[in-house]
C-alpha cells in the first residue's frame, strides 16, 4: 500500500517497534478494541457522532465507487473473509458512482 511521505517520514522515526504505531496512555500498544474505544471516546468529546469502524466503512465504500477491486479492498481494509469486501463491491455496484451521496441523511 502506498504511503504518502506526510504519514511516512514519522512511522520511520517511531520508537514504538515494528508493527505498533500507536500506543496508550499508558505507553503501551493498544489492544484490539482499544484503538477504537479511544477514537469513539475523542468523537464523543467533540461532539461529532462517529466512530472508527464508521470511518473504515465509509473509506470502504467510496473505494468501492471508484471502481477499486474486493481483491484490493482485503488489502487496504484487512478483512478476512473475501466475502467482507464483495460484499462492500456490491453495494457500491448498486448505489453506482458518488451513490452513498445520496445516504449522507440517512443516519
């Protein structure tokens, strides 16, 4: 996946090891659920209702729009089974390009 050189340059620079990028606060690595009960906890504080599996499913279907691939999606997204990213491939495939435009309201 590419990485642009903004996001790039600090993860190089990171004390953190080699696959942990973020930690609590307590300075350790969080765990599963941790990273999104802390973003979902920021959201709340600034009052924006949001969350982080909201974020990656929005992400997931504008990728889906553009015409980006189930195969391509299990990469960026990490899903297992294929079955997760076809089935964001058919519902981007139904709504059709800048189609969850139209679910911008419907929260």
């Amino acid at each position: 996946m590419r990485i642009l050189p903004a996001l790039a340059d600090p993860i190089a620079m990171r004390a953190t090891g080699a696959k942990t990028l973020l930690l609590s606060g307590w300075g350790n690595p969080f765990a599963m659920k941790g990273v999104g009960n802390w973003f979902r906890d920021r959201c709340d504080e600034a009052g924006i209702p949001a969350s982080a599996n909201g974020l990656r499913k929005a992400a997931a279907t504008r990728c889906t729009e553009s015409g980006t691939p189930a195969s391509k999606l299990v990469a960026m997204f990490g899903w297992t089974p294929l079955q997760e990213a076809e089935r964001y491939v058919a519902e981007g495939t139904r709504l059709g390009p800048k189609g969850s435009e139209s679910l911008k309201d419907s929260h």
